[in-house]
C-alpha cells in the first residue's frame, strides 16, 4: 500500500484513497510517546489510524458534543 495516496484504518482494516476523501478527512491519527509511568510504556512511540466508523465504535458511548 502506498502511504502517500492511501490509509489503512488500524481497527477495521480498511483502505481508503485521496479520492473518498469525504472518509479521509475524518481519519483520526494518534501519535505520542508514553512518558514516565506510564501505562503504555516509559518512552515508547505510539501511532494509530481510525476511520470516523471505527472511532464512533469504540468511543461513541462516552463522547460529548461540544456546546
């Protein structure tokens, strides 16, 4: 897969182009390194691509909308 005109959603598994770009512009990317004691681990990189599907899934029940 080349990264430059696609994404990969790290849950789902699925590709999207620059084309469907109403799905890409949602994308959610995380990046951060754990500082220390942290739960991930004491400096460790970290990165994830998720869809705007896949997101509403795993946090859709604790989200708040913004007044």
């Amino acid at each position: 897969m080349n990264r430059s005109n696609a994404i990969q959603c790290d849950k789902c598994e699925k590709v999207f182009y620059d084309y469907d770009w109403k799905e890409t512009q949602e994308f959610l990317r995380i990046r951060f390194r754990g500082g220390y004691w942290s739960v991930f681990g004491d400096d460790v990189e970290f990165e994830c691509d998720i869809c705007q599907r896949c997101l509403k899934d795993l946090i859709g029940d604790i989200i708040r909308e913004k007044e």
